[in-house]
C-alpha cells in the first residue's frame, strides 16, 4: 500500500470513521498493529475501515490511539 493511498476513507465522514474506531478495543502496545471495523455507509453500502495503532512519545510514557488509514467497499 502507497502511503498517499486510502482508498474510499475521504468520502467517509468523520463522524462514522469515529463511531467505527470506539468499537476497536483500548489501544495499547500489546494489541495488533492493524484493526478493521465494518460499518454500512449511506450512500457507500457496507466498508471496511482499517486502523493503525500509533504512539505518541510523552515524557515519560507512551499515549498509544487508533487512527483511520484506508477504507474500501466491503
């Protein structure tokens, strides 16, 4: 996969991208570093959203989240 490459994910609301990811479970360095989520989309039909989990360095820890990088019609 490109990195410039997302598939469908910018014709996707925020809002359903965010309602999907509350559904992954607590990011964390012991989970996989991908998760994927399927949601009806209106307009779209049934997509599959992929995550990454990423970290972000704090002084003396780690804030670990999930972040939307590709969809495509499911």
């Amino acid at each position: 996969m490109d990195d410039e490459d997302n598939g469908i994910l910018p014709q996707i609301h925020e809002a359903q991208i965010a309602r999907a990811g509350s559904t992954l479970p607590p990011a964390a360095a012991d989970q996989d570093k991908y998760a994927s989520v399927e949601i009806a989309v209106p307009g779209l039909g049934g997509v599959r959203i992929r995550y990454e989990l990423m970290t972000s360095p704090r002084e003396r820890s780690s804030h670990w989240f999930w972040t939307a990088t590709y969809a495509e019609l499911a």
